[in-house]
C-alpha cells in the first residue's frame, strides 16, 4: 500500500475548507497577475498586430469624434489628441518635448513660422494634399504664413479661419460706434461692456487702438515691416497700458468661457464683446427661428483694424517614420476634404478654408463670412508677443491698477 | 521564510521596506519638483525660453514691485478676511453640533460637507446662477421693483462669498473634531465656581479647543490663499489673485522663471502662517498628553 493510498484510506474524504487566508492568497495572486498583465501586456502582443497611431495637439473644439473615426476605418490606424488652449501652451508643450509625443500639431497665425525657425517642425509635401477646393485666399501666394520664412518650404496646411471681432448688440450700441475698436473704450458703455481674460489679444486690440490714434500705424516702423499689433514699440505699449487700465472701469467682466460670455449677452447685460463669432452665429440663428429677439452683429473688420488667424496643420520634427509621416499626410488631406469641412462648420460652427458653400445653408454661409474670405487679409494674423516679459508687465500693471 | 525571518529581524531591513516606497516617491514627485522650481526662480525667461543666467531680479520684482506685491498681499488679506467669516460662523455651528446634536451630530456634521458631493467648477457656476447679474438674487430683487445689488457680482466681495461657501466645511469639521473630545462639565465646574458663560468660554473652551480651531484656520488659510478657480469666475475685472497672476506666467505669459520666484514665496508664505499658527498651540494646555507635551 503506497503512502497515498494509506493517506487516503485513513483520512475520510472532507470538502475542503476555504480559509480567510486562502481567499487573500488568492485575490493577491490575481491582482499581481492582473497588474503584471496589465503593465506588460501592451508589450506583449505580435508587433504585426500593432496598430499604428496618429497624435494630434490642437483645440479641443476640432476633435470631431465621427471624423476620426471614419479616418481610423480608413486607414485602420488610431488617432489619439490631446489639448490646448492658446499657441504659447501649444509652444511650451513642443520646446518641453512634446515633438516626441504628438505627430501632428495645430497652430494659428505666425505661430508655425515660429515653430519652423526652432526647428518643431517639419515641411509638409504639399504634392500629397488635394487643396483644389481650398479658397485662393489661404494658400500662396496670396496666403504666405503657411511657408518658411526664409525659404520656399511649406510648414503647414489650412483648417480654419476667422476674425476676433465684437458681437454687439444693435438695439444698445450706437450705429456710429459699432465698428471701432474704441467702442471697447467708450465710456458711454460703461458697466455693459466685456472682454476675454486673453492677455495677448487684449493688448494687442488696444495696441490698434493706440496706433491708430498716435499715428504710428501706417508710418515706417523700426523693424522695416508693416504695423504688427503684436510688435509694439515702448511707447504704444505704455498708451495701451493706460487704454487697458482705463477699460478695467467699463467692464462687466473678463470672460473665462464663452457660456459666460453667451448669457451675459443675452439677458442684455453686456452690449458689446469680442469673441470668435460662435456666440453671435446661435443668438442669430435663435432669431431666425423666431426663437430671440436679440439683434446683434458681429463685425469681422473694425475700422481701425483687427485680429484674424487661419489655423493649421504642422507635422512635428519628432515624425522620421516613413509610414507615420505618410499617414500624418494622409490626415491632413483628409480634414481638407468637403465633407469634413462640412461636419466642422455645421458641427462646431468654425469657417472652413474650404469652399462648401454649395453644401451649406444660406445662413451658415452668411455667420461664418464665406462671401467675404478676402477679409483675412485686412486683419492682423495673431502672432507672439515681440516680448513676452514686457507684455506681462504691462498686462500685471493693468491687472494691478 | 527567508524574507519573513529578515523582515523580523532586522529592523533596518523592515524600516527601509516599509518607509522605502513613499519616500522615494516624495523625493521623486514633490521634492524634486520643488527644488527644480527654486532653481528656476533664480533664471530669467527670454522669449519663451528659460535661461540659466542665476540673478535675484525675479524676487526683487515679486517682493519690490508694487504691481506684483499688491497680488501677494491682496491674497494674504482676502485669506485672512475669509479665515475670520468662516471661524466666526463655523464655531457656533460646531459647539451647537457637537454639544446639542445628539445622536444626530455625525449626520449634520456630514452634511455640512455635503457640497464637496460635486466639482469646484459645479459649485462656481451655481454660485454664478446665484450671485450674478442675472442671478436668482438679483432677479428676485429686480421682480419686487429694488435695484440689483452690483458688488455680488464679479467684485472681490463675490471672491469672498465664493470662497467662504467652498472652504467653510474645513473649518467647521476641524472645530467639530476639537469639540467631540472636549469635556462640556468642566464649563458646568467654571459655571460652579463663579464664572459666567462668556468667561468660561474663553476662559476654558476656546484655549482648549484652540488647536482644533488652529487646524481649522489652516485648512481655510492655505486653500484660500492658493484660489485661482473662484476670483477669476467670480472676481470680475479687479479680482485677479496672487495666483492667478502666478498661473499667467507659467500659462501664456511664459514666464517661467518670474512665477517660480512667485511660487517660493507663496510656499514659504504659507509656511510662515503654519508656523506662526503652529507657535500659539500650547500642547499641554490643549489636553494633549503625548510624549513631548
């Protein structure tokens, strides 16, 4: 009779006990497992099943979900973003590394000039993009910032346009002083007049305003360029200074988010703003549906002036995969296509570089100022301040006083 | 067994297993952080770019600057103003709690943290629907024929409202923990013995409940002192905050070097208040009975 036999003779068969012990042995056990699968597993798996994926860095209003996911079936790749809120976040997030982590970048302006010349990205093949429906107005030669500045290589591709103009409110503001930027001074308004928390551009409005009335905007400036409401000399800088402090009194208050902004309009608090034109294109087409009263307008080009920006798409300098960087292509050509643009001005309420005209209904041609792409032109492309410390100055004076 | 044996054994061994892990993660994930911050606030920022030419301009101008000390001092007032509303209000509501509440009292202490259930950015935005110009006070003042009341919103005074609503739980909690533990006949012995009720209150409740209340003007100093959510929702054109000027320089200003000079002198004025704080507790006197007292 062998050991085991003896052992299973002599002892009589018992259901076998589960102890606390065992049970926390057991779930240790699977959660070690559990977590070791977890952190390996993506590692694990046939590098041939790997998808490959695509990151973007942009705003996060352009992260249209049935787009991207129509690019994925496409392509069979993921496409991941991740978020900003202004260029300089964008640029402080490229310069601390993140050419490696995003493959794709969003800039406005003369922002992807400036990634450009500190080497963040890198030339878009332009042979591998259809742009035959792209408006004259936003590629060269008649739209230059989409290429180096000192040489013929393109850096970025178009995506959107608009100004940062004023929604005002007809019924409430004065004919004669809905079209100048001093109508964000005027003391006649006091009390129902807002802004946005954006130091840049709130200087960079009052910077129009100062010129224009120190008479320096169509003299020769030191640099040997043209007026650039971000280039400011000491001086203009000091009288938007006093401009600014001057507003703080007339203002309701600086807006965060344009929920704020968008309520404070409505119930006639605020008569006059500037913002993206979102906020008047909804209170508009509530009139239109017989649903408002409100009468508002937005004005794209204020006499003195004003703000423009037609973002872009830049591939970062982190991209050396061949198969990566033809997808990068891939992606931009795809957001440039129709429908896409379609989905985005309908969607998100952004004018396309496009031209959907034939796709859109009257009113979306109208409030997203697709008759008048030529307007870009007039309008000072945002850009970084020529010295940030100094603006912050005056900006801490401002916000100080 | 091994293993088993070495953790019993050898206390260094156990000591270094047990404290290892968190102390690693200190010095890898605030330590180091913080010490990067200082050295930074000894740089100068250029164009975006952070430059390792070590001056003392950043503090000159954080410390010396009216435009930037305004900030640090406006924020160390609205701190303490904020602190002294929610000690004067949550006292009386913790001894009522804890003296009267019966079997009640971890229910309503409960509840005065009840709006904690949500966001800061929930709680901001009803305080909005409430405060603002077309908010549920000012319309129903404006239904009964009164002028809206202009300084509840986006004034400073709005800031405070704010602040007071988010932060008074810390203070009223910390009371209330002090309180629980405080033996209530020994204002029945000051009673027994001459004193009135105001006398035996400070002359027995408030210093033995004093560390409690310390802890509590802490819990509402630091985080009010470090706001930047509420001023710049509710605070309007004038209510910008040390912090939210701090935020402008790491955010679109970039300004990197200037904000971390204007973070280590936050962090080292908060720790002054700490201190101060920490120097008025009297141990002994509180009824602390452990080793050092």
């Amino acid at each position: 009779m062998d050991k085991t036999n003896s052992t299973s003779n002599s002892v009589p068969h018992q259901k076998r006990r589960v102890s606390r012990r065992s049970v926390i042995k057991g779930a240790a056990a699977l959660s070690a497992a559990g977590f070791t699968w977890k952190s390996i597993g993506p590692f694990v798996r046939d590098a041939e099943a790997a998808t490959l994926e695509l990151r973007w860095l942009g705003w996060e209003h352009y992260n249209v979900k049935s787009l991207t996911a129509e690019f994925e079936n496409r392509h069979d790749v993921k496409v991941s973003a991740g978020f900003f809120d202004g260029n300089s976040e964008a640029w402080n997030k490229l310069r601390a590394g993140g050419t490696q982590d995003f493959d794709l970048v969003m800039a406005d302006g003369f922002w992807p000039r400036l990634y450009a010349k500190q080497g963040l990205v890198q030339s878009v093949d332009y042979s591998k993009l259809d742009l035959s429906n792209v408006f004259d107005d936003f590629v060269p030669p008649k739209f230059t910032l989409l290429r180096a500045e000192d040489s013929e290589d393109m850096i970025a591709a178009p995506n959107c346009w608009g100004g940062y103009g004023f929604t005002v409110n007809m019924d409430k503001v004065a004919a004669e002083d809905q079209e100048s930027v001093n109508l964000l001074f005027n003391e006649k308004y006091e009390g129902h007049l807002s802004t946005s928390a954006r130091f840049e551009e709130n200087i960079a409005l009052a910077g129009i305003l100062a010129a224009h009335n120190m008479g320096t905007q169509d003299s020769e400036r030191p640099d040997g360029k043209s007026f650039n409401p971000y280039v400011l000399s000491d001086e203009e800088l000091e009288e938007c200074k006093r401009l600014l402090i001057k507003q703080k009194g007339l203002l309701v208050n600086r807006w965060n988010d344009e929920d704020t902004l968008e309520r404070l309009l409505r119930a006639q608090v605020v008569w006059a703003s500037p913002e993206w034109s979102g906020i008047y294109r909804r209170i508009h087409f509530d009139k239109l549906d017989g649903k408002s009263d409100l009468n508002m307008r937005h004005v794209l080009k204020p006499t003195e002036g004003g703000l423009g920006w037609v973002d872009q798409w830049s591939i970062t300098s982190g991209v050396t995969d061949s198969e990566k960087l033809e997808i990068a292509h891939k992606w931009i050509d795809f957001r440039l296509e129709r429908e896409a643009m379609k989905t985005v001005a309908v969607e998100i309420g952004w004018a396309p570089t496009v031209d959907v005209r034939d796709m859109l209904p009257e009113r979306y041609v109208d409030t997203l100022f697709l008759n008048e792409t030529g307007s870009i032109h007039g309008l000072y492309q945002f850009d970084a301040p020529s010295s940030p410390e100094k603006w912050e100055r005056i900006w801490s004076a401002v916000e100080a006083a | 067994m091994r293993g088993r044996r070495a953790l019993h054994l050898d206390p260094r061994v156990r000591f270094a297993t047990l404290v290892g892990p968190g102390a690693l993660f200190i010095v890898l994930f605030l330590l180091i952080p913080l010490l990067s911050i200082v050295v930074f606030s000894f740089w100068r920022t250029e164009s975006y770019e952070l430059i390792s030419d070590w001056n003392v301009n950043n503090y000159e101008a954080v410390l010396g600057e009216w435009i930037y000390l305004k900030f640090l001092l406006k924020s160390l007032a609205m701190a303490a103003a904020v602190s002294a509303i929610c000690l004067v209000y949550a006292w009386p509501c913790a001894y009522l709690i804890a003296k009267h509440g019966g079997r009640y009292k971890l229910v309503l202490v409960l509840l005065t943290a009840a709006p904690f259930l949500t966001g800061i950015l929930l709680r901001i935005t009803a305080m909005q629907q409430i405060l603002g110009p077309i908010g549920l006070v000012n319309m129903a003042l404006m239904e009964l024929g009164a002028q809206p009341i202009q300084v509840l919103m986006y004034t400073n005074i709005a800031s405070a409202v704010g602040l007071i609503y988010l932060w008074i739980p810390f203070m009223l909690l910390a009371i209330y923990l002090s309180l629980f533990n405080f033996n209530f006949e020994l204002l029945e012995v000051a009673k027994v013995n001459g004193a009135r009720p105001w006398r035996a209150f400070f002359e027995v409740t408030w210093p033995l409940n004093w560390m409690g209340t310390a802890i509590g003007i802490v819990l509402v100093f630091i985080p009010t002192f470090a706001a930047s959510v509420t001023p710049r929702f509710l605070g309007g054109p004038n209510g910008s905050m040390f912090v939210n000027r701090l935020e402008h320089q790491f955010g679109s200003a970039g300004t990197w070097a200037l904000g971390s000079a204007m973070g280590v002198v936050m962090c080292v004025a908060s720790l002054v208040v700490i201190f101060v704080l920490w120097r008025t507790v009297r141990l002994r006197r509180a009824g602390f009975t452990g080793a050092g007292a």
